[in-house]
C-alpha cells in the first residue's frame, strides 16, 4: 500500500525525493496494523513532527481533481460539486453513471488524530444506514474505497437541515425586535468544541426575554415535521439501532416538508455482536442535545436517549432556543443532568398547556417517566394537533418537591427542621384548644351548608357561562360566514369587523378556564378498556396493511408518503376514551371537549379575519392613492372611442381594491389585478401573463353589448346553429334562443380562480387534485392550477367577501362567445379545439382517467387532471379555459333543479364545454372538477 502511495501521490514525497512523513506513518501503520500492535494516532505524531504540524493546520482544502480518475472520479460516480465538508469529511454531489441518477457521495478524507474511531464511526454508519428502509432515513446505496480515502453513497436528498430553518426563523425573529443573537443555532458541536453560546452573564436573561408566538398553522407545521421523524426514529428503534446523535443539523428537511434523518456514525446495534464504538464513561454526541444518561456515561443506552435528543429538537424548533444555554461544556452538562428546562411558554406565548407536557415528557431526566417509544410521542404529537387528549400526565407535585430536595440538600433540611418545629408548637396549640372543638362544632356545620349552597350557585352560575360561550362562538362564526364586504365601512358599527375581533378575542381568552374544567373533569373519569384500544389499533394496523398491498399490487413506482405517514399516525393514534358514570358529568364533558375544540379552530377564523380587517384599512392607500397617475392614464385610454372603440366611450373612475395592470394586446381590453387575492403579474415579451402562485385574480373590464344566448339545430341560416343543441341549451322554459342587451359593462376573471387564490381567502385548499398528487409523467400540480371541490354554496360564501360574486348565465356566455356565434367560440370544427381547451381525451383515457367515461379520440391535450391555469389559449376577449378544465358554477337558479354551472371539464367531452351548453348541479355540491371564475360590478 505504501509503495502504492508514493507512486502515486506526490505528496508522499519531500523535494528532494526523501519519504516524507506521510509515507513514513503509512509504511509504519499499515506494518503495525498487520500485526495487530497499531499504536494511537497521538504516539505516530508525536514522532513525526511534519505529520502533526500538517494535521493541526487548520484551512486544509481537498481538491476534487485529485479523485481516482479523471473528471473527480470515485468509481462509477462522477463528481458533481462539493455540498458541504467537515472535520473529517467531504459531502459531494455526484452521479452515478451506471444509472444515471444523482447521489450524495461521502468521502473520509481525514487521518489525522482519532483515525482509528474515525473509520470506524464511519463503517458502522454505513453498515447500519443499509440495514435501514424507511422514507424518513437516509438510506446507503453503495460503499467503496479509493487513494483519497473510503466513502458512502447515499440517497441525495434536497433540502435544508433543521438547524438552517431554526437559525432562518430565529435571524428573522431578531430583525423583528432588535435583539443579539446569544445561541448560535447555525453551530452544531460534534464533540470537538463547546456550544456557542454567550459567556456575558445578562446573555440568558436577554435570550429569555425574545418572546415571539406563533400561529396554530406554523405550530402544527413543526408538529407534523416532529411527528413524522419520530416515525422514522421508531422504524430505527424497532431494527434494533439507536442513533445516540439526533438533533436538528442531522435533520434533512425537503423542499416538500418531509424529515429525513442522516448520519448513524454514533449508532448503537442493540442486536449485534460487534462492539460498541464507546465505552463505560465515554462521552460523544452534540452536548446540547445529549440525555443525563449520555452525559453520565451509561452503558447500555436505548431508543430512549433519541426520544430525548428529539424532545430537544422540537423545543428548539418552537422556542428558536435550546433549553440549556451555559457559557462553559460543563456547566451545560450540570444544567442537563440536574436543571429543569426552561417553561417553553417564556419563549413562545402561543404553546399550549398540552404541548408543553409533550415537551417536558420527551425531555424527563427519569428514563421511566419518559416516552418509552418514539411511536409514543409520535402519538401525543397527532393528539395535540387533533384537539384530543394526550396520554402523558404532569409531574406530581410531591415528585417535583423531591427532586427540588435532592437538587438543594442543605436548603431541604433547614426547611424540614423548620417544619418539624412548626409542627411541635402546633401540637401544642392544638391540645389547649380541644376544648372549644365541640362548643364551635354546631356553628361550623351551619357555616359548612352555607358554603356548599354558594358553591352551587357559583357552579349553576360557571355552567350557564360555558353554554353562553357556545352560543357566542357559534353567532361569531355565523357573522364571519356572512362576509364582510373589503370597504372602510366594513370595519365600523356594532356589526362591524373591529367589534367582532373584539368579542372573539375575548370568548378565546376564556378558553383557559374551560381547559382547566375540562382537566377536572378528566381526572373524575374511567378510561376505555384496554380491549378496545387494543382492537382500535388492530383495525389501524390492518388500514397501513392494506394500504401498502394495494401500492404493491398496482406496481406503483413510488408510495404516496403522506398516506403512508398518515396511516402510520393513525397505527399508533388510537383513541382514547373518556367514560363517566354519571350522566351529567358525562354531558358536561362532552360540551367542554366541543366547546375548547371549536375555540382552538376559531384561532384560525380570528386571524383571517384579522388579515382582512388589516387589509381593508389601507385599501383605499394601496388601490386608489399610490397608483392614482396610472388610474388617470387607464381611463382616459379607456374613454377614447377613437383607439378603443369596443368600450364606447367608457369612463369609469378608480376601482377600490382594484389596480390597473395595462391592455392585453391581443384583446385589446383593459385587465386589472384584485389586489387582495395576491400580487401582480408579469408579463412576458409577447405581452402574455405569467401565472405563479403569487398571482392575485386579474379581472378583465368587458364592455356592454349585444349577443343572442342560447344554441339551437333547427336553422341552419339562423344565429347560433349547432348541431349537438339539446332542449335545454335553447333556453326553451325562459323564451328560447334571442337576443340579449349587456347593458352595463362588468369585470370578470381572465382564468378560474387558482388553489393558490383561494387558500389566502379562506386559509383552506379544498381541491381533490393538488400539490403533491401523484400525475401521469409525474407532472406536478402547483398552487398555479385551478381550485376544485367547491360547492355552489361555498362560492356564495367565499366571494362577497372578497367583493366578487358568480356570474349570470348570460354574463358567462357573452363573455364567453367573446364576438362569436359557433358552437365554440374556436369555431364550428373539432380541429379548432386543438391547444384551446382541456377535455377528456385519449391522453385522458389511456392515463388514469374514468375508463367509462366518454373521450375525444382524436385530440390529446396532454392531460389526466386541470391543468395550470392559462394554459391554453385565451378567447378573443382574452378569457382562458372557458372550454373544458373545470366546471364554472353560475349565479342562476337552473329551474328548480339546483344551480347553473358552464364550460365542460377536463373529465367531459367537448360538446359540454359547447359555448351554449348549459349543465346544473346541487347547491351543496363539490366535485373534483368544480370551480369558480367570479365577476364584479363596475364602480360607476
């Protein structure tokens, strides 16, 4: 191997072509190793004075070129550029050229001090890395070796760690308040060095007083990210490891929000025969998120220690702040053994009681007091998002005393001796006063009855407050529905938004007393058999059973890993029932549990409504003031007949929530940005929108006209002859096919509205079909494709208070003919329909679709599901997608029969997305193709 090295590695020689020490140390090591007499790394440096003085230099760069091969080889991988390196490593991103598919390649560059645990720290991650198969781990493709050293390849995975979100969130914290930043959330000890933490003594104190909150979203976010690793961490546990290294930097976070756990160097095999790579009394791993048994040393250590470095983890990621902050390594380690963590709520208001016994639970310092699984915090985790009950229980307070005694030996016997003092006098006291005992007995039997009728009383009194409070959510949540419209005037008045918030905020305030009842309540109650929790789990496990068969059986090339977690989550959720003997108790229970339920959602209708209120006080200055030059300028070119003679001498004034964005140069109509329902758009060089998630609804000003509605195929010569006209499309029941006036001119979307759009109105997604749904080709669904899965009913309570509504039937077809009186506003040819529309088609057909539905053979639009709106091309009055995509429902009352509802769907053939065609449905009902393109009056 020596000679091997010098030949090839110039390094291994000095100037003058002597050994160097290099060569010297791998002659000598690879002899002694084949011996078995290897000394420590220490005894070669001590010896070899160039070797230490190279080692020690900080600063060393690796360069890739120097890999076996040419063009930074490491056998069939190909390197790519370097992703991040370390004390004894480099990260790459390569492809390996045998399948052409990107891995990380991780490559042990360092020989220095500590090789030997080195390399084995890194055989033994590889080793237990692939005995692994889990989602939520980094799994290892392959391992190999070469000059520059061994290395692992592993399933590269995109993304950020967890402690570059924690630092992101926290930077963005202090930009906020103004305050120094103490913990250094971006620095993850390996072992080598103390945490970086803040040695000035007002340094916690200032840490402690960064008080920020969250919103539920962003907190359940945090909880599903916690929850799924913890799912991941199990699937490790019950393989027979233990990480022994978990923390947010080992923590992969990809761009769709799923955890990835990374790095097993320090794993324990709990079922192998190899020896541990640590001893009695060794100490290794992160120290700020190391359990007390790590720090003591204990042998043994199980999946125990993870559930704490991860209850760790997620106070982090809650807090934006670790729950022991020391200036030196072994105070940190005092703190962690011996120190309550901090009350979780000092740092972030919005945590919840329940929450922070998850928290404490994770982070108990008594393994038998602690989640036993990571399954089982998993589990509490799924029931604070749930609203349900968690299985965890505080501390009793006589335990708390204890360990305060055990932790202040002195202080406790000096408070006992006081105690015992006490205790002698009041004896004492007590035998002088036995005489009156029975002389006041009579008198505190009548002062007793008195106490117990006013507590009563006080009951009767907190009961009719609690059903007050559910009749006060449910008029504040019948108030929200109603939709106040975005105007000034919205805010004011006893029916106003401001007094809402006001009465809203102070029924969530007293959510705490109900919380407090309900824990009472608890307390007094019989928990569910374990026969019945135990089938409850048999069912869930037969649900992830059958999930994972059906994938299988459908040959699927990859599982859908929301469903999966989603099943897993319900496998160790199962449910846990509170019974009462009395029935009373039982109905007050059941009340309170509706009751705080409802509060914690209701946060959610509060900050939209807070967010709505927010943004109609600054309308008129965002709408109407700042861009008054370009009002000006839009309606003067909008009344000028000569160069737009479609409006006819049009003027309008400023449109309040409204701001102009210029003509669309193919239509030649005025188009305008609802600025409450996102940002503006560009255009592209041919003056085209470009549609993102960011983009608010673009309305189009259409001008009044007159058109004949309806399609009929009795006359040939006569308007609006089409050939596959039905009865009801002639408008026979409301006096035929005629002409009709538009005559006053009306804003209507130039595209359906987007899941985007209407996730900021309601803080909800609805569609069947969204980000993250599995498509033919793997196309993915975006934030950019149309909502779907909304009812008539829905729009009607959705729109108003965006200031839109539905539009008429009539309003739809003129807008949607555009000028035009064929079937389709293409024309009267199938072949026109080609790139205009999205309708059930051979790709449909051939790709997932219905296979007993109707299809267009002869087109293929390259679509299972809607497509991104825009897509396709616009009418002449600039409208896209008015044929086919989704469903548009309309104002109409379709003669008794339900609702009107336009232009076809990606899932219907293209005679029913005719432009007389006319089609219904129930109020109430939503469909995975039913959507909505809103329309709003003209401010005249």
């Amino acid at each position: 191997m020596s000679e091997s090295a010098s030949e090839q590695d110039p390094q291994t020689k000095r100037d003058d072509g002597s050994a160097s020490d290099l060569q010297t140390f791998l002659e000598r090591y690879e002899t002694e190793r084949g011996t078995g007499s290897e000394r420590p790394m220490m005894a070669y440096m001590g010896e070899l004075q160039e070797l230490a003085r190279t080692w020690v230099s900080p600063g060393a760069e690796t360069v890739v070129s120097g890999a076996d091969g040419e063009g930074g080889l490491f056998g069939p991988y190909k390197v790519l550029k370097e992703l991040g390196r370390g004390g004894q490593g480099i990260v790459y991103l390569a492809e390996d050229q045998r399948l052409a598919r990107k891995v990380a390649l991780k490559v042990l560059t360092d020989l220095g001090p500590g090789a030997d645990y080195h390399l084995k720290r890194f055989r033994r991650e590889a080793e237990v890395a692939s005995r692994l198969e889990h989602p939520g781990i980094c799994s290892v493709l392959d391992t190999g070796s070469s000059k520059r050293g061994p290395y692992i390849v592993m399933r590269y995975v995109k993304g950020e760690s967890l402690s570059e979100r924690i630092a992101s969130s926290r930077a963005r914290l202090e930009e906020d308040d103004g305050s120094q930043t103490f913990v250094n959330f971006l620095s993850e000890d390996d072992g080598g060095e103390a945490p970086s933490i803040d040695t000035r003594p007002e340094a916690t104190e200032l840490l402690a007083s960064t008080r920020h909150s969250m919103s539920q979203q962003q907190i359940n976010d945090v909880l599903i990210l916690i929850e799924k690793t913890a799912l991941a961490l199990h699937a490790a546990h019950e393989a027979g490891i233990v990480h022994r290294d978990i923390k947010p930097g080992n923590i992969m976070v990809t761009p769709a929000a799923e955890p990835v756990i990374l790095d097993f160097g320090l794993a324990r095999d709990e079922e192998s025969n190899q020896p541990d790579l640590t001893q009695t009394g060794d100490v290794f791993g992160t120290p700020a998120y190391m359990s007390p048994e790590q720090i003591a040393g204990v042998r043994g250590i199980d999946r125990r220690t993870d559930v704490y470095s991860l209850g760790v983890s997620l106070y982090e990621c809650l807090t934006l702040a670790r729950p022991f902050a020391e200036p030196t390594r072994q105070r940190l380690y005092d703190a962690i053994v011996h120190q309550r963590p901090p009350d979780p709520r000092r740092f972030n208001e919005s945590i919840r009681g329940d929450l922070s016994i998850v928290l404490e639970t994770a982070m108990e310092k008594e393994l038998g007091r602690r989640y036993q699984t990571a399954a089982a915090l998993a589990e509490d985790l799924s029931r604070v998002r749930r609203r349900q009950p968690i299985n965890a229980r505080p501390v009793p307070r006589a335990v708390r005393v204890l360990r305060w005694a055990q932790r202040n030996p002195a202080l406790a016997t000096a408070v006992v001796g006081l105690f015992i003092s006490l205790a002698v006098g009041l004896a004492t006291s007590l035998s002088l006063l036995g005489d009156t005992r029975v002389a006041l007995g009579r008198e505190k039997d009548a002062v007793h009855e008195a106490v117990m009728q006013r507590d009563r009383a006080d009951q009767g009194l907190v009961e009719y407050e609690r059903l007050a409070d559910v009749k006060r959510l449910g008029a504040l949540l019948s108030r929200a529905d109603e939709s106040w419209p975005p105007v000034p005037s919205s805010l004011q008045g006893e029916q106003g938004m401001s007094r809402w918030l006001v009465g809203a905020d102070a029924l969530v305030a007293r959510r705490a007393r109900h919380v407090e009842a309900l824990c009472v309540l608890r307390r007094l109650a019989e928990p569910e058999p374990d026969a019945v929790l135990n089938e409850t789990r048999r069912a869930s496990q037969r649900r992830v059973e059958a999930a994972v068969a059906a994938a299988v059986a459908d040959e699927a090339e990859e599982l859908d890993r929301s469903e999966l977690v989603s099943a897993e989550s319900a496998l160790v959720a199962a449910p846990f029932v509170w019974s009462f003997q009395d029935s009373r108790k039982a109905w007050r229970y059941d009340v309170l549990s509706e009751l705080v339920a409802d509060l914690t959602a209701f946060e959610a209708t509060i900050e939209r409504v807070r967010a709505r209120a927010a943004f109609v006080e600054t309308v008129e200055e965002r709408t109407l003031v700042r861009p008054q030059d370009r009002w000006e300028e839009v309606i003067e070119a909008i009344a000028d007949e000569a160069d737009n003679p479609r409006y006819g001498g049009l003027r309008i004034k400023p449109q309040l929530g409204l701001v102009p964005i210029g003509m669309d140069p193919r239509s030649k109509l005025f188009e305008f940005v609802h600025v409450q329902t996102g940002r503006a758009p560009v255009r592209d060089a041919k003056g085209d929108i470009v549609v993102t998630a960011e983009t608010g609804i673009i309305l189009v000003l259409i001008p009044a006209g007159t058109f004949v509605v309806g399609a009929q195929k009795d006359d040939p010569q006569a308007a609006n002859f089409d050939e596959q006209a039905r009865p009801m499309d002639g408008w026979v029941k409301l006096g035929g096919v005629r002409e009709v006036t538009i005559h006053k001119p009306f804003f209507i979307s130039k595209y359906e509205v987007t899941q985007a759009q209407w996730l900021r109105a309601t803080g909800a997604n609805p569609s069947a079909v969204r980000p993250g749904t599995a498509t033919p080709f793997k196309r993915d669904v975006t934030l950019a494709h149309p909502v779907e899965f909304v009812s008539w009913k829905a729009c009607k309570r959705v729109l108003p208070s965006l200031g839109l509504g539905l539009p008429s039937e009539v309003q739809w077809e003129y807008a949607c003919r555009a000028d035009t009186d064929t079937p389709w506003w293409t024309g009267r040819a199938f072949e026109s329909l080609r790139g205009a529309c999205n309708v059930a088609d051979d790709f449909y057909h051939r790709n997932n679709g219905v296979p007993s539905h109707p299809y267009e053979s002869w087109l293929d639009d390259g679509r299972t599901y809607h497509a991104p709106v825009g897509s396709y091309r616009a009418n002449g009055f600039g409208l896209h997608d008015v044929i086919g995509n989704v469903w548009e429902w309309c104002e109409d009352d379709f003669h008794g029969r339900g609702r009107a509802a336009r232009g076809g769907s990606y899932r219907t053939i293209a005679a029913m997305g005719r432009s007389g065609s006319r089609n219904h449905g129930p109020e109430d009902a939503a469909t995975e193709d039913s959507g909505v393109r809103p329309v709003r009056a003209v401010d005249r």
